[in-house]
C-alpha cells in the first residue's frame, strides 16, 4: 500500500472520527518506540508503522450517529463499535493489502489475554504479537488523551493509566508488553508523546509529514 493511499485513509478517519486525529499520531509514535525497545527489526517496524496508523480505519464504516454519540453508547451500539476491528480487516484486503503485521494489528487490537475481547476471542499466545503490544499503547493513549468528558492529561493521568495496565496483566494485557512499555515510559522516553497533540487544540500535520525527523514517514515509504 502506497503511501498516499496510507495518508488518505488516515485522513478520512480523521474526517469521520475527530477525536481520532491526534490520537494516530501518538499511537505511531508509541508504537514505534515500543518496538525499538524490543529489539524489533527495521522492517517490521516500518510495517507495524502502517499498521500503527490504520488501526481503526473501520471506523469509516461505522454510522456517524454511532460513532459520534455523545451520550453513552446502547450494547447495541457498542456492538456496532466493536465492528470496526474485522470491517477495518475486510476493508484493507479488499485493497489488495496482504501484510500480515498490517492485518493482524488492524483485526486484533482488542483481542484480551483472557479471550474475553474482540473479534474473535483470541486467548494467550494465539494473539498476535503485534496486536499484544498495541493493545497497551492503545489503552494508554486512551486513558491519557484529552476527551469532551474528560478533562485530565498528563503525568496525573499515565501513572493511573500505569497502574490500571499493570494490575491487568494477565487478563486483558501480555506481562511482557507492560513491562516494557512501562520501563520506557519511567525511562522518560514517552513524556514527549504524551503531550503530544494532546488536547483540542492545534492544526495536525498530514501523517507522512511529522515524521521526519522521528522516522515515520520513512517508515511508511520503506514498507513500500
């Protein structure tokens, strides 16, 4: 997949899902320090790199009355939100895309080691390895990302998020990605992330722009 085409699609979730905007950003870049601290090879960054920024472009197929409701979500409706991770899948190999990193981190974010996650209740190590690492960097960006009826960010709000990832191994999160998401993130390595883009403010750059000098859009045009 092209990079123009990676940058469009990102761009339409971005139209579709304005909270979604900042939040790309910084999962691309936590991802990718997650996946240097691992000791992950160049290319396989660069492919969990798209991965990275296409994991919710199911979202495009979400109804705007659902995926913008302000108020709490019917179950229901949540069903219809948990959809996005197998139409996000489908969509993407419809697209010619066959890179497994890409379509195992886009299928598979939600997945739990417990098996009690989504969309298809994987359980331990049949998890992908990709999609174990994510779910951390999602569920911390989620917990820490400025929100309409969350008001909280920062450092306050990454040690709550800490502590709710680590009391969670074994449940819904792999040990070993806590673990070093954790030991990156007290290592100081992620603070700048954190802040990142990180309220409602500000004009976002295209995505194969902000990377330079952090690499992504290298990442991008080397996976190509």
């Amino acid at each position: 997949m092209s990079p123009d085409i990676v940058e469009a699609l990102v761009k339409t979730i971005e139209l579709k899902d304005q909270s979604t905007a900042a939040h790309t950003w910084r999962v691309v870049l936590y991802a990718r320090a997650l996946a240097e601290k691992a000791g992950m090879p160049r290319d396989f960054i660069a492919r969990l790199t798209v991965g990275a920024a296409l994991h919710d472009v199911g979202k495009i197929d979400i109804p705007d009355h659902i995926l913008q409701k302000p108020g709490k979500l019917t179950d229901e409706e949540f069903e219809v939100i948990k959809s996005h991770t197998s139409l996000g899948h489908d969509r993407l190999k419809r697209m010619g895309e066959d890179d497994p990193v890409v379509l195992e981190l886009v299928r598979h974010h939600h997945e739990r080691i417990d098996g009690k996650g989504y969309p298809d209740r994987l359980q331990g190590d049949s998890i992908p390895v990709v999609a174990k690492y994510f779910a951390v960097i999602d569920t911390f960006d989620a917990l820490t990302s400025f929100r309409p009826y969350r008001k909280e960010v920062g450092e306050a709000a990454a040690e709550k998020a800490l502590v709710e990832l680590n009391d969670c191994i074994g449940s819904r999160y792999d040990p070993a990605a806590v673990g070093l998401f954790t030991e990156l993130y007290r290592a100081g390595a992620l603070e700048w992330i954190l802040h990142y883009f990180n309220d409602n403010n500000g004009q976002l750059p295209p995505i194969t722009e902000m990377p330079k000098v952090h690499g992504i859009a290298e990442s991008i045009r080397a996976r190509v």
